[in-house]
C-alpha cells in the first residue's frame, strides 16, 4: 500500500523539474515540453486525490486539463512555427521584441 | 505489491523528466517526454483511473508527443542552445530555487494532516462507463466548453500557421530592396 503523500512527492517533483526545464533552457520547444511536464504533475496530483477522496471529480479535472493542455499544445506550436518563419530561430533570448 | 509497481514508474518517470530537461537535441527531450507520459499512465492505472490512463496514452503520448516531433521536424533543429548565453550566471540560482520550492512542496503534502486512508471505491470507478456518467450529468457544461475550446484551437492554428502571400520577407523581396538600394545609389 503505497500512502497518498508517494504521489504527491512524486508530483511536486515532477513540477520542480518542469519549473527547472522553463527556468534555465532556452529553446523554445523544450519550453513547451516542460510545461507540459508540469500539466502532468498536476494531473498526477488531481488522480491521486481523487483516489483518497473516492470522489470521481479529480478524474473529470484530468479530463478537462488534457483536453486544454492538447489545445494549448497545438495553438502554442503553430505560433512557434510561424515565429521560426519570421525570424529563423527559435532562442527565446533572440525572439525578445514585441515589434514585428 | 503495489510498491512493486510504483517505484520503478516513479523512476522511470522522474528520469524521464531528467531527460526532458537536460537533453541537448530536442528529439531526445521528446521521447523523454514520451518515458514521462507513459511512466504516467502506469501510476494512473494503479490508482484505479483506467479510463484517465488510456486517455492519457491516447491523446498525450499518441498526438501530442506526435505533434512536437513534426514540429521538430518541421523546424529542422540541429541543435538545441545558442552558443550565447546572456543569463548563463543566473542558471544555478534558477536550480537552487526551484530546489527550494521542492521543499516547501514536499512539507506541505507530508507535514499536514492529509493522513487520508484509502477507502473502497465503487467497482465502475475509473471506468469508462464511471467517469462518463459524471461527465454527461453533473459536468455537462464543462465538456460543451470543452468542445467549443478544442474548434477554437483547431481554426486558430490553421488560421496562424497558414501563410499569407506577401505578408512575410521572403528571399525575392530582399534582393528587390538591394537592387532599389543599388538604383538610387547610382543617381
């Protein structure tokens, strides 16, 4: 019997490392990667509640979590690909300026 | 027994995300990413969410992961990191911080009073049949939302990834600016 508090370590770490991931690399790809990292930590957290709770809802936040994060995903990446387009590289230290 | 299962998923998903951060190619970092997803899923089917488990394998590690790898492609990235590096001081700040909100995590989720045991569950719980029946009657506003957000996000990417004509500098324009350029220096 593993207790509630092995997932919820195992969450925060999971978010640490996704926090770590956007803090220090500059590639803009590997940005979104930690981010959704991070998404999945939190998903990790809400099933592992939902579990001690037996309470269904923590699945259904699951539910709706994945369907944005896959949304976000798409919505993010082709916006990338259009900046790649404009400016030939995707450095989060060269891409800096509003003005087009 | 369940121990058994758990730690290497634990493992596996931690490393994973390891990977995921440090990895020089972003190819790498995106079967990383895969390792994390599925490491994820295993967790999820022990704690009795199969449907959220194959969802998960289904959407996450079946379209997305898919996804950043077209990207990827699409992009052509032969490296990850620009040789420059303006914050390179700041990156052992970052780690140290991000170290330190590990800990106030890890004491909030062990230190309180959520001692919670595990009570039994109804045998649907988790289940397709389980999770759909909450979702048609108690969160049906959610799930139209849900609908309504994914078409947004499927119009809004093809409407920003779509190439307009002219819009954009391509490589004919430049050298029509030169030779303008060239013109009026000749007068």
């Amino acid at each position: 019997m593993v207790p509630l508090s092995f997932y919820l370590v195992l969450g925060a770490l999971l978010f640490s490392l996704g926090i770590v991931g956007v803090l220090i690399r500059r590639n803009a790809l590997i940005v979104f990667m930690a981010i959704e990292l991070m998404l999945n930590s939190v998903n990790l957290t809400f099933v592992a509640l939902a579990r001690h709770l037996t309470s269904i809802d923590g699945q259904l936040a699951v539910f709706f979590t994945i369907v944005v994060a896959g949304v976000e995903a798409v919505v993010g990446l082709a916006m990338l690909v259009e900046i790649f387009r404009a400016r030939s590289t995707v450095s989060l230290d060269e891409v800096d300026l509003l003005r087009g | 027994m369940e121990a058994l299962i758990f730690v290497p998923a634990a493992v596996l998903a931690v490393g994973g995300a390891l990977g995921v951060v440090l990895s020089r190619r972003p190819v790498h970092s995106a079967l990383s990413l895969l390792l994390v997803l599925a490491s994820l899923a295993v967790l999820y089917l022990l704690l009795w969410a199969q449907f959220i488990a194959v969802l998960q394998v289904v959407i996450y590690a079946g379209a997305i992961v898919v996804l950043f790898l077209f990207v990827i492609m699409l992009l052509h990235m032969q490296t990850g990191e620009p040789l420059r590096d303006p914050l390179r001081k700041q990156r052992p700040v970052m780690v140290v911080v991000a170290a330190f909100f590990l800990s106030g995590l890890t004491y909030i989720v062990t230190a309180g009073g959520v001692a919670l045991q595990r009570g039994a569950v109804a045998p649907d719980f988790g289940t397709a049949e389980g999770v759909g029946r909450a979702l048609f009657t108690r969160f049906l506003f959610p799930f139209e939302l849900a609908s309504v957000i994914l078409l947004v996000g499927i119009v809004a990417a093809v409407a920003i990834a779509k190439e307009v004509p002219g819009l954009m500098v391509h490589e004919e324009s430049t050298v029509e600016e030169a030779d303008v350029l060239a013109a009026a220096a000749d007068h």
